[in-house]
C-alpha cells in the first residue's frame, strides 16, 4: 500500500516519517509493476486500483458496523485514527457521502493516546432467560446483583472511589423463537428492575429491532436472554485539554507542488503544506495534501480542512 501511495504522489519519500525514513521510490514502482504488468495496466492505473482496492476493503468494514446494525454513514462523523489512514480517508468519506470527518494531529498515536486517557472498563455478562409475558423479576434482579457486586468489587481494586465509578447496563433479546439477538442499552435506577421498568425494556427492544432490521412486531413475545453490567473508573481523561494553539495569520502558504493521481486520468499538479506550522482556524482546500512528520492527508476536490485550537484537522465537503 505505501508503495502505491508513493507511485501515486500521495506519500513524498523523502518525508517519511518527516524525513527520518528515506523510501525507495525505484523499488516502490517495481513493486507496483508487477501488479501494473499481471493486470495489464499502466504503472499509475494499477497504484490506483491498489488503493482503491484498499479503501473499498475498508468501507466494506465501515459498512459492517453503521449499515449492517441500521445507521446510516452518511449521517456519521469520523474519526481516522492509525498513521496511513489520512491518505484514504478522504476518498473513503467521498464514496460513502460522509460530509465531515477529523484527522487528529497524531494520528500515528490514536490507538496509543486513547488506551492512556479512556475509562477503565470492566464487563461481565450472564445467562438468565425469561420473555416479557412472564418476567422473572426476582431471577434477573439477582444475576444483575451479582455482576453489579463483581463490578464493584473490580473498581474498587483498581482504586475508584465511589464518585468515580460508574455502571452501564444492556440485555440481549429477541423474538421468540428468532435465531439471532440484539444487544439493548437499558437504565437501571436503584440497583434492580421494577415492574414499570418492564414496557421499557420492551420498547426499547422493538426499537432497536426496527433500527437494525427496520421491521418490528409489537404483537410478539420479546424472550430475554443474556444481561450484562459494564463497570467505568473515570480516570479524567474526559476533561484533559493540551496546550491550545496560537491563530492562523493569513492563508498557509504551501511548501512545494507535485503531481497527484487521483484516478480517471486526473493528475494534477497539487499544492503540499507543512501541517505542523498551521496555527488554530488555518483552512486548507483541496486537492491539497497535508504532511505532517507521523501521518499525510490528502484532501479530495471540494474538501476542506480546518486546523482546531489543539492542531486537529476537521475536514468538511462542499
């Protein structure tokens, strides 16, 4: 893949990882001739339908996770995370008609910077089947008790004082008789369920169920089946901010110009900018591409970046 990014003009070989790595842009295109000389194609053509090829991999798993449980892409913000990313997300957001998307200043270090920030998280489920026509409140009551104890007693281990700690709760259901189930997030006040709390559930159950398969059926038994507790220790990381960015003076000025492929014999010459000098409100518009030392962006026609007080990129469409 870095390879057809280089042959393509995405990625400068000469600034990668800002300069630290030199690539071999000789080699890079030898290995995309292979590929070019088995499908017939030109060199460009064939970098073009590894990256292409590429970015339809990962629409297909973005798909899986917002078109697949019933949410629309296209009304979705995104997030790229991982160093590479930045070079497709752009394209990727094209194709699925998102109109907004970030690419965090370190990107490279998402994955990295949200394990040290993010909650700490303990989840446990159990097994306690009942349907709506015959709730066993005492029997769920108790599995919740438990896991909710264990939850507790996790939290307090790991050092989270009371006010710090926090429960989420959700149970798997179905139709009766139905081969799959679906996960519900539910509210649980006072540490059990009461007796009014059951038309929620149920409820909340249909509408999940329509959202996912957009089909519901009120008139059947909805069958519980698993519950779960997820214990959260708030470590803080909710409230840090880093040190904010002076404003933008004036337009960024681009560092240089090369040609970019960008598909059906579209290969202009695009202008390149140094993300890292960007001051807050810095506003770049594509096709452009943004280098930064860990991550490349490369912004498609009637994109737009602009740089946030902490050096994040938000991207709109026109």
């Amino acid at each position: 893949m870095t390879d057809a990014n280089v042959v393509l003009g995405i990625i400068d070989p000469d600034y990668y990882l800002g300069g630290k790595i030199k690539l071999d842009r000789a080699k890079a295109e030898a290995a995309v001739d292979k590929i070019a000389k088995a499908l017939k194609l030109t060199r460009l053509e064939a970098a073009y339908a590894i990256y292409t090829t590429s970015n339809h991999n990962m629409i297909a798993a973005i798909e899986d996770i917002t078109v697949n449980e019933g949410i629309d892409p296209r009304e979705s913000y995104v997030i790229s995370g991982g160093g590479a990313t930045a070079c497709h997300i752009g394209d990727m957001a094209r194709l699925l008609n998102i109109r907004s998307f970030m690419v965090p200043k370190f990107a490279a270090g998402l994955s990295a910077f949200g394990g040290l920030i993010s909650d700490v998280r303990w989840e446990e489920m159990g097994t306690q089947h009942t349907t709506d026509r015959e709730f066993d409140f005492a029997k769920v009551n108790a599995l919740l008790a438990r896991l909710i104890k264990g939850g507790t007693a996790f939290l307090k281990r790991a050092g989270f004082s009371p006010d710090k700690q926090r429960f989420e709760f959700a149970f798997q259901g179905r139709y009766l008789y139905q081969s799959w189930d679906i996960e519900v997030p539910f509210e649980l006040e006072g540490g059990k369920l009461k007796k009014d709390d059951l038309p929620k559930l149920v409820a909340a159950f249909h509408a999940m169920h329509e959202r996912i398969y957009t089909i519901k059926d009120e008139a059947d038994v909805v069958e519980f089946t698993t519950w779960k507790v997820r214990a959260m220790g708030d470590t803080g990381g909710a409230g840090r901010k880093g040190t904010a960015l002076p404003r933008q003076q004036g337009k960024p000025a681009a560092k240089s110009r090369r040609a970019v492929y960008l598909g059906k014999g579209n290969h202009p010459q695009v202008s390149i900018y140094e993300g890292a000098n960007f001051g807050a409100g810095a506003r770049v518009e594509g096709p452009a591409i943004i280098e930064l030392p860990t991550t490349t962006i490369l912004l498609q026609p009637k994109q737009a970046a602009t740089t946030d007080e902490h050096g994040n990129f938000l991207v709109d469409s026109a």
